[in-house]
C-alpha cells in the first residue's frame, strides 16, 4: 500500500474531546472516523489490525472445536420477553418496529437466538455437545459513550456458546475456553489478568472476566497482594476490619443536633465510624427497602439487587424516604414495621453502636443486633475495599483499574429453561440444555492494546495485528536512485508476503518519521542519498532507539531475522 494513497488523513492536533489515549491515537492516526456518540466507522489501517484480531480469535476458536455461525442482528422481541431480559437489559436495548408493527430489538447479544437455534436442533444428549461462535456486530444504548472504542453504541464482539447434557462435560469446555482466551490475548501481544466477576443481566453463575490493566480501565480490581486472586469490586469479597466487641451496655439517647453523616457523628462523639450503624434507603421493584451496614463500610449495589432477587434497584428519592416514614440522618431499624430491613453480616460483628434514634437530631448509644432488633435478611453486602483482608490467604486486598476485554460465563439452564431448548437424556426425560457463554469486544480489544502500547510520539503495534509490518521510509523523492531503490525493495517485499506501508509522498524526512512514529509500524525501513553512498539502508524497529546501517544486499535477511519470519 502506498501511503500517498491510503484513505484518511492523519491528525497534528490532539483532538480536544479524546478522553483516553487510544481515543486521540486512534483519531490522530486517521484510524476511525465518529458517525455518532458511540459509532464509528473503521478506516482502512484499524480495519486491517481488527481482521488480523479476527483471524487470532478464529484459529483458538476453531482448535477448541467450535464452529462458526453468523446469526441475526435483528431479533423478534418475544424472544427477550420470554427470557425475562427485555426488562433486565433496560434502555440499552434498542426497540424498533417493523412494518407489520411487530416488535423487534437490535441484538445486544444473542443468547436468546442461539438457544432458539440450539433448541430447533437438539433433540437427544447425543446431539451434545457443541460449540457455537460468531464474529458480528452487536448495537446497545449506552447512556455515557466514552474512550473512543472503548465504551461504544455499535461494536464487534466474538461470542461464543456451548452446549451440554451435565455440568461436568461444561467444566471441560469452559476450561478449554478459558485457555484459548490466554492464547488470544498473548497473540495479541496484551498482557491480562482473569478476575472473579459478576454475571449481570446475562444470569448464570461462574463467571470469570479478563481484565488489562490500565488507569483509564472503567473497573475497579481487588486483588490480593499476595496470593494475586482478583475479583471485580462488584463481586469482591473480603474479611472485614474487625471491630470492637465488648459486653453489651444499656441502650441511651443522646442529642446528636445537626451531626448526621458517618463521618459528623464519629468526629462529635469520638469514635470510630466502625462503631456506628450507617441507613441507607433503596427502591427496589417498587418498594422502600431499609439496609443497615456498619459505618465504615459501604454498599455493594450488585450484591444487594442479588440478594433481593430485584429486577430494578436505585436510592431512594426523598419523598419515597418520607413516605415510608423514615427519618433521614437519624433512622435505624430499631422499632420499624411494615418495611423490609436487609442487614449487611458486619453488624453481627461488634457491639455497642451508635445508630439513630428515628427522630430528628437524635441517636441511640448501644446497640446491638438481635437484642434490639433484627433483619429480614443478614447477607454480605459490603463492598470490598483495599486495606481488607484477603478470605483466601489472609493477605491485604489491593485496588487496580483494569479495561473489561473478555468475559466467560457458566449459563447453566438461566436461558435454555426460559426458552425450552430441551434434549431427552438416556432414560426419555427431558431437561434443560446446560449452557456456556464466552465474548471478546474485538474493536475494545484492539483499543486496549493501543492503550498498553504506546509512547509520547504514536503507536507501538505487536507485529502479529499490526497493519503493516513495515513502513518504507525514501527520503528526498527528486533523487532517481532513492525512487528507483525504494520501488524495488517494495516490490521484493512484498513478493516474498511481508505487509509493507510504502510513504511515496514528497514530503520532508521530519514529517515522514513523524508520521512512521505516529502509525505505529513494527519496523521502519529508510533509503536516503546518503544511506545510498554507503550501499545501505537505515533499519529501526519501532519499539527500540537504534537505528542500523544495513547493506542492500543484506536488507531483505535482516528484515526476515527481525521480524522472525
């Protein structure tokens, strides 16, 4: 490819409303071009990086065993409804109607079309198991797009899906599954990290994400500094910090005035937030929920939704709060009636806590769980944070930011069951197909490696999804030789299969390496009348600072040795 005729125009400004790095490279490098919040449209370099992703994810899929469908964008909105995940997936599922008025939905994911298809198909246990993928285009109504490629309305993902008669026979494929992920990932020079996570609206329950690791990362990771097990903060679970536990004393009033936040009412009393009881108040599926944790701890939303089996979970509204006859500032369980309490399994953990007093501008000294009230519900509900104990190994929980790139679920019969796909086992009964599900965001994918490759001056691709291997740099385009050289050597390259970007603009050496540098290319080929005196060319990997002398007659072997080919 010629670089006088690639399409798209390459960037000298940073462009303002870049929020990430890959964002501005991407942009910069005339890679993408935005049709709208959260769409893009593939110019040809990120294109040709993405079919090379592509073709990584193809080769582990297929030696996994899996087979390769393309299903629907377009799906019937019966499908979602019968699986109950129309109401799960909320806004960010399109809707749109069709010319009967049918309703129809844009596919977010296509659990509900493969367990239609798997259902059409399997009949007994010996038509099990299989593996479904597909590489396609998936569309979700995000309320924030942001980073580019990162958080995006309209993107490519690889899913996969199995299909089994036991739990044992998913084991093995997930396993397999989770080891081709480490191979797509090391192919794609990205160094991840595989995490505990939660399953959201797709259900299940084992559930792994692979995580890489950056400050831009939308996750926050708990990860033990010692034993290096990470969970998502969603899903993170943790000891405690122990708190004081002495023998329980008589409950008083105190007047507390206008001290109502944890951190006002430990400063006012002088004690530890650990010895307080903090309210907070949600609406969930339409009622008031009361939630009790201890005031050095937070709530974990995920695991609270979980424990309520609840569909839709938010705060409380001020006069949701009022209308359940509950005192901001100042409330506690104690007494309460007709409103349900979940109580975080911290409060069984310590003794003699401050907590209101359900009237304003007092609370009561003492309290203690069971004595003087209980809970509909005891659970973990706390957000695991660093400087806790890791319940493993005994060692102290870090935080990271990590960039979701992969996620691995074990579906069981979550939507087999919903949909009836079926099969008959050895004796004639029926069962629920046993199901697995596996994703790569493909265009995320290749932001993250953009994310974790990078320098002050442009891109660093790993050669095995670069765009081109090589860029050929011929400096002072008026000289015969340097023309007639560079056409020659560009031919012989590409001859031999090597992926060359050949810049035969006339343009000034400043702008030429500036732009090598800016597109990333694993190597960087100059000819220039002074290499030419020497019989040489000038070879420099992009990731190194050296440049090399290299003879003429030697350049197509020393290209073949660093690109080991």
């Amino acid at each position: 490819m010629r670089l006088s005729q690639l399409f798209g125009k390459r960037l000298r400004e940073i462009p303002a409303d870049a929020d990430t790095e890959s964002h501005r490279l991407l942009l910069r490098a005339g890679m993408i071009c935005q049709l709208s919040a959260g769409v893009y449209s593939y110019m040809p370099l990120a294109l040709r990086a993405l079919r090379k992703i592509e073709n990584i994810v193809r080769e582990e899929m297929n030696r996994t065993g899996a087979q390769e469908v393309h299903m629907p964008s377009l799906q019937p909105v019966e499908l979602w409804q019968k699986s109950g995940r129309e109401t799960a997936m909320g806004q960010t599922l399109f809707h749109l109607q069709d010319r009967k008025e049918r309703g129809m939905v844009l596919g977010p994911t296509h659990e509900e079309v493969v367990t239609d298809m798997a259902g059409r198909n399997v009949q007994s246990y010996r038509d099990l198991p299989f593996t479904l993928y597909q590489i396609q285009t998936k569309m979700r109504d995000e309320p924030r797009p942001r980073g580019g490629l990162i958080r995006v309305r309209e993107f490519t993902m690889k899913d996969a899906y199995s299909f089994h008669a036991n739990e044992e026979d998913l084991d093995v494929t997930y396993k397999q599954m989770v080891h081709a992920y480490k191979n797509i990932y090391q192919r794609c020079g990205l160094p991840t990290i595989m995490i505990e996570a939660d399953s959201g609206a797709i259900g299940g329950k084992d559930s792994q994400e692979f995580m890489a690791v950056t400050d831009i990362g939308e996750d926050e990771i708990i990860i033990c500094h010692n034993c290096d097990v990470g969970a998502n903060v969603e899903k993170a679970v943790s000891i405690k910090p122990e708190a004081p536990s002495d023998p329980m004393l008589d409950i008083e009033e105190i007047a507390t005035f206008e001290h109502e936040s944890i951190e006002q009412l430990s400063a006012f009393l002088k004690i530890s937030p650990s010895q307080t009881l903090k309210a907070v108040f949600y609406y969930a599926d339409g009622d008031v929920i009361f939630c009790v944790i201890r005031g050095d701890l937070d709530i974990n939303e995920i695991k609270l939704k979980k424990v309520l089996h609840a569909a839709d979970l938010r705060l409380a509204c001020d006069e949701e709060v009022k209308n359940a006859g509950l005192v901001a500032g100042a409330a506690s369980p104690i007494g309460l009636k007709d409103i349900k309490i979940v109580s975080d399994e911290s409060v069984m953990h310590g003794a003699n806590f401050v907590a209101g007093a359900n009237k304003s501008g007092y609370h009561l000294k003492n309290v203690n769980y069971a004595r003087d009230f209980t809970a509909d519900v005891v659970a973990d509900i706390a957000k695991a944070k660093a400087g806790d104990i890791c319940t493993l190994c005994g060692g102290t929980l870090r935080t990271i930011r990590g960039m979701e790139i992969g996620h691995v679920f074990k579906l069981g019969t979550s939507i087999s069951g919903k949909l009836d796909a079926n099969f008959v086992d050895e004796s004639g009964a029926a069962h629920p197909i046993i199901m697995g599900c596996y994703g790569i965001g493909i265009g995320r994918l290749l932001a993250a490696v953009i994310e974790l490759n990078h320098d002050s001056k442009g891109i660093i691709w790993p050669l095995s999804i670069a765009p081109f291997q090589i860029v050929l740099c011929p400096l002072y385009m008026d000289n015969a030789d340097v023309i007639r050289q560079a056409d020659a050597l560009y031919g012989e390259l590409t001859h031999l299969g090597f992926d060359v970007l050949y810049d035969d603009r006339v343009e000034s050496p400043g702008v030429k390496f500036n732009d090598a540098d800016l597109l990333g290319m694993p190597l960087r080929i100059t000819i220039s009348p002074r290499s030419l005196e020497k019989g040489c060319v000038e070879i420099k990997l992009r990731n190194s600072p050296q440049v090399e002398m290299v003879s003429l007659n030697d350049a197509i072997a020393k290209v073949e040795e660093l690109l080991a080919i």
